[in-house]
C-alpha cells in the first residue's frame, strides 16, 4: 500500500484516502494534429517498471490535485510536487537520481508528422 | 433511523440547530481572512485545525476553504457580514447548513470507532484536542475534530444524504464487544 502525503494539506494517509488520474504530464497537440498525435494522447500511456509521475487527488481530504513521482515496483515515494506544472521540477528528479542512480527522464512527447496538406 | 445511542464506550448523538457556513478564500489575504475572523469572532486555524469561541467554531478545510459552524439563527446576519467584509474581493460565503449532518460522539470508546474506520492515526500523541481531520469513514467521506478531553469528545460531519448509513455505521461500531481495546490498553 501506497503512504501519501499531500503537499496542499500535508496530511499523510495511504492511498485509500486518495484517487488516483493517470499518468502525468500527458501532452495534448493542438488543432490540426494529426490522428496519431491525438491517438497518442488519448491512448498511450507509459508503463515502467521503476520510476514513474502520476497525478493523485487528496478526494476525501483537502479534494486538490497534485503530482506524484514514485516507483511502481518498490512503492517508494520519491516526492509529491504542484499540479500545475508541465514537468517534474529539479528538486524531484534530484530525489530520483539520488535513490536510482543512472536513472534520466524519458524524453518528452512529440508530436507525429502533420499529414500533408494541413493547415 | 436512530439518532442517539447511550451507554457503553462510546455515546453518540446527532447535532441539530448547528448552522454551517462554507467560506472559499485565499487565506493568506489579511483582509479577507480578517473579514471572516472579525465577524465570527474566532481565531483563523492552522491548517488541519479547528478553532472555537463560545458556540462557534471555525475548521480549515483545505488551503483556500474554512468551514464555520454556529448556531443556525445566526447563519442569515453572520453571512451578512462575512460579505460586507470580503466587499469585491475573490471570495464566496455560502449557507451549507444544509449540506452536511453533524454528529457528536463521546466517551472513552468515540477515539477508538473512528480509528476503525479512518485512515488516520488516531492516538493521542498524534491526534489531540482542536485536531481536525477530513477523511473517510468506511466508503463515507467525512471530517471530525476532538472538541472536549474528558469525557474524549469529537464532532464529525458528514453529507446530509449519508446520515443515515453513519447513524448505522455508529451503532455497529459502538455495540459492545466492537472495541479492540488498542487505546484503552496503550
Ligand atoms: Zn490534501
């Protein structure tokens, strides 16, 4: 089981006290993306064993968002960080390196080749 | 449905006549903060706290939203002044009185129940007098303070629609023999 602590409240709960929304930090292409941009956003979702950023919800608590970086194999919790932020901030992904050495951020999303004739 | 239980470790009763204010503000803004404070006359609380003077309390909800109790005849000129205090400013006073159910529970038994079904560390180390916690109870979401030290007295609320599953809720676990006895005991 998941311990969480939120960074509005500060309350630490497990996870059951929480709701968890997915992957973080997806990227939404604007109008005129390709399908396979939108697909991508829409469908694809990293699924590492190790490291990995969520977003979390403190729903029956304070009811705000927030990020969360932690390992999917070992549970760890590596830090809670603001949810409105496109990317984990440094102090975070010191955290990381500092528990998982060698570990990098996987690069971000690109989006696919428009087709031709787009606008 | 029942609305008391008497006896045994843990005493409960449902609350009424408690109005309820819900205020949403930037809590670091001094003057909205003192506008609440100065008509309710009740010390802002720290977070996760819950503050009281004579019949009113004020309990911070999360890091922009209080929630003031008072008694209800009091809700219409309280929300008055609340208003005439935030004037243009980026805050809202809404009568919820309505919204939520309130609860007393009391007795050496009342710290125990909660801690059966809250995923909150209730010892007394760690949870004590003006400690407010919002959380759940079972699959129920629901906040609690300990607002008296002895007898150990709490007050939690709950939605209005889900009073009658926590009345439920309160009596199984307050029926003799549904205390594991772990605070008694420490
Ligand atoms: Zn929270």
């Amino acid at each position: 089981m998941l311990l969480l602590t939120c960074p509005h409240c500060g309350v630490s709960a497990e996870e059951t006290e929480f709701h968890p929304g997915g992957e973080a930090h997806l990227k939404r292409f604007g109008p005129g993306a390709s399908d396979d941009a939108f697909a991508g956003y829409m469908f694809e979702r990293a699924n590492p064993r190790g490291v990995h950023f969520e977003r979390w919800r403190h729903v029956f608590g304070c009811g705000k968002w927030f990020h969360l970086a932690r390992c999917t194999a070992s549970l760890e919790v590596f830090g809670a960080y603001p949810a409105d932020v496109t990317a984990p901030p440094e102090e975070i992904l010191a955290k990381i390196r500092a528990r998982r050495p060698g570990w990098e951020p996987a690069p971000a999303a690109k989006p696919a080749a428009k087709p031709e004739g787009d606008a | 449905m029942a609305d008391q239980m008497t006896g045994g470790a843990m005493r409960w009763a449902r609350v009424a006549g408690r109005g309820m204010i819900g205020l949403r503000l930037d809590l670091g803004d001094a003057a909205l903060a003192g506008a609440v404070t100065g008509a309710a006359g009740v010390p802002l609380p720290a977070p996760r706290r819950i503050e009281t003077a004579g019949a009113r309390r004020l309990a911070w909800m999360s890091p922009d939203e209080l929630l003031l109790f008072l008694p209800a005849e009091e809700v219409p000129a309280m929300l008055e002044a609340i208003r005439a205090g935030f004037g243009d400013g980026f805050a809202m006073a809404v009568d919820l009185s309505e919204a939520r159910a309130l609860f007393r529970l009391e007795g050496p038994g009342a710290r125990e129940a909660l801690a059966k079904a809250a995923p909150v560390d209730l010892h007394p180390d760690a949870f004590g007098p003006g400690d407010f916690r919002r959380t759940r109870l079972g699959q129920v979401a629901a906040a609690f303070a300990q607002v008296g030290e002895a007898p150990e007295t709490f007050e939690l609320v709950c939605f209005r629609s889900l009073a009658e599953h926590m009345a439920t809720w309160l009596d199984t676990a307050g029926a003799p023999g549904a205390f594991p006895g772990v605070f008694a005991r420490a």
